[in-house]
C-alpha cells in the first residue's frame, strides 16, 4: 500500500468527493462522446502522486464512471493513445 492510501478514508476527502459527484453527475469522458453515464469517481485531472495540495484540490477533480477511469484514464496516465468515438461512430 503507497503511504498517502490513507487519504481516501478521510473525512475530508469523503466530502469533497460527494460535492464532486453531485456538482458533476455525469461523466465527463462519457458526454465528450455525446453518451450519457453516471459518474461514480471523483477522478484527479492531475495525478497527485502523494501531493496533499492535489489530492484535496477541488479544481483538480472531474466525475467519471468507473469504466472510462479504469480503461481511458488508466492508458492516458501511462502516455498511452486513446481513441474516443462520437454518438454517429466516427472518431474524435
């Protein structure tokens, strides 16, 4: 376990992650593909890596549904392509 884990179980980070997920329901990849999809993660824009002033900053957070954090997310992090398609089909 990475030794900033901790943060996530902490108050603070429960209700910024609320007020992320009720103010952003939707998910952010999802609607850039004109798809409509519950959040469910409070995603960091920016990896924090540890950082307290990252990981608790509200502007450094976007709602996403766990598919496109576990798949889209994850290959952008690691400098990866990631191709997106829009309602019609076509590639963005």
């Amino acid at each position: 376990m990475r030794a900033w884990q901790h943060l996530y179980s902490t108050r603070r980070w429960k209700e910024l992650r609320r007020y992320q997920l009720i103010s952003e329901p939707l998910c952010r990849f999802c609607m850039q593909c004109d798809v409509v999809e519950s959040a469910t993660v409070a995603d960091h824009v920016k990896p924090h890596k540890g950082s307290e002033a990252l990981f608790y900053d509200p502007d450094n957070l976007q709602s996403l549904c766990a598919s496109c954090h576990n798949s889209a997310k994850q290959r952008m992090e690691l400098g990866q392509d990631v191709v997106t398609f829009a309602a019609d089909g076509w590639p963005r």
